[in-house]
C-alpha cells in the first residue's frame, strides 16, 4: 500500500478521476507487454517492477481514468522504441490499456496558446488542462509537479520512489 498522504489524496480524487502522464503510461504499457522488460527498455529502464506496481495499484483505485491524444502520441512513439518483431504485443497492450480511459480532446491551437506552452510544451498543457477540471494528476515529471501545484491542485509525483 502506498503511503498516507497519497492514500488521502487518492480518497480524495477517487470519484472526479486521474490523468497519468506520458513517462508513467509508457511504463504502464511496457509492464502489460513484459514486466521483465521495464529495466532493460529504453524509455523506462529508470523505472521497477516495484514502481510499476505502484503506479498499477495507484491508478486502479480510480474508476474514472483520463487521457489526451497528445499523451498517446507520445507513448506510441515512445513505446515503438523495441525491436520491430515486438510491435505488434506493445500495440496490443496498448490497446488494452486505451480501452480503460476517457480520451479528452482540446485543439491544438488552443494548448499552443496556453500560457505555459513555451515551459512545458503541448502534451503537458493538456494535462495541465485536466487538472484545471478538477483531476488529480499522476506524474514523475518535477517541472509539471510545479506547474500542478501553482495552479493550486494536487499531484502524486512518483519520482520520490525511483532510487
């Protein structure tokens, strides 16, 4: 179990839902594929099977649970990056991961407008986005930590668990 304070905050944000950033769904995916890949794989080799089985027990606490095209766009991307002969198995855990979240869309003009594009890019603005909405963000990411923060929401940053 994970500790008191993230429980609180899982309480607390259990019925309006999470977004998880694009580093911690990539490692998501890749723990589906083959949890014995996490270590070894480029995008997640920062990561355990022990952080992934924090981010898993986290996340299932939620009944409602989000994400952006721009967040999978980059965890296609990131997630392709294996030998070709395993494509099809991520894709396919992928897909299994995508059929469990509520896909919020916003143009990307209006995340390029957003008044932190330039510190935190198109992707964070849209999580930045649904935190505004009142979503409790799940990230290992220190400079959208901040960004969450300022806003005066609430984060889980897992960082703190990578040793």
């Amino acid at each position: 179990m994970f500790d008191t304070y993230i429980a609180h905050l899982v309480d607390q944000y259990r019925e309006r839902g999470v977004v998880v950033d694009t580093n911690l769904m990539v490692l998501i995916i890749v723990g589906t594929y083959d949890i014995n890949k996490i270590e070894s794989f480029r995008a997640t080799r920062k990561y355990s099977p022990a952080i992934y089985n924090a981010v898993i027990e986290i996340v299932h606490h939620f009944p409602s649970r989000y994400t952006t095209p721009n967040i999978f766009t980059e965890v296609d991307n990131l997630s392709r990056q294996v030998d070709k002969t395993e494509w099809e198995a991520i894709s396919f855990a992928l897909n299994t991961i995508i059929a469990t979240l509520m896909e919020v869309p916003t143009p990307t003009i209006h995340l390029a407008s957003h008044p932190l594009h330039c510190s935190v890019g198109i992707t964070d603005c849209s999580i930045l986005n649904l935190a505004a909405e009142g979503m409790l963000v799940l990230t290992d990411d220190l400079p959208l930590s901040s960004q969450v923060r300022a806003m005066g929401r609430d984060v889980i940053n897992v960082s703190n668990l990578i040793a």
